[in-house]
C-alpha cells in the first residue's frame, strides 16, 4: 500500500515519539511510504521555526525520513481543494506519487475524506487498513 504522512504525523512522530511514531514505524516497514521535497522542506521550516531544537536534531529527522520513505515526486500542478493552499500541494503529491492513503491530523483534509480515489485517514485510523 502506498502511503503520504502529512507534516503534522510526521513531526508528531518524530518530535513526540508517540503514538504517531507507531505508525510511522509500522508503515514504514509494511508498506511503501513515500515523503516529497515538498513534504521535507515543509518539515524542516516547522521544526526550526516552532521547536526548540537544534540543527543536529532537525537534520537527523530529515535523515531519518530521506532513509526510511521512498522519494516521490513534488507536483507541478496544484488545483485549490482545500482552504489551505499547504493542503492542496499535499493532495497534488499523492496524486502524482499514486498513494492509495494519506495520513493525517489536519482537520481541512480529513473534511475531505477522499479526494481523487486517496483516502485521507487520522493517525489511530491507520490499524484499520
């Protein structure tokens, strides 16, 4: 199954080594979880600017997440879904990377549900695949 974490899973995860970690690790060692330059600068942006942590830290997050998801495209085109625009390049990713689920936490596109055939799932509904 091919899978998109959102920015808010992925840095929950990482930064929380929570419950979204969980899944995190599981998926990715089930099934083919893909992250985009996107997704990565996006994270790295949040990580420096809202948590108290170092650049060691940061990098080694982005190393994890470079080693651990597969490489997927960064869409060039980006039709306006959602009320955030940082949603709708989310949602253009897994349409271009053929991601069958997206994982998130984010309220504008779990609203969605579906969109183009993908899945948009919370966290704790991933065990339900």
């Amino acid at each position: 199954m091919r899978i998109l974490f959102d920015t808010n899973v992925i840095i929950s995860g990482f930064v929380s080594q929570g419950y979204s970690f969980d899944v995190i690790k599981d998926a990715a060692n089930k099934h083919a979880v893909y992250s985009t330059e996107y997704l990565l600068k996006e994270i790295q942006k949040i990580l420096s600017t809202k948590f108290p942590l170092s650049g060691e830290t940061i990098n080694s997050i982005i190393s994890t997440v470079k080693k651990q998801f597969l490489e997927g495209k960064t869409a060039n085109t980006v039709e306006k879904i959602s009320r955030d625009p940082k949603d709708d390049q989310i949602l253009a990713d897994a349409v271009t990377n053929e991601i069958y689920v997206i994982i998130t936490g984010d309220k504008d596109l779990l609203e969605l549900k579906n969109y183009k055939g993908i899945r948009i799932i919370m966290p704790r509904d991933y065990w339900k695949l």
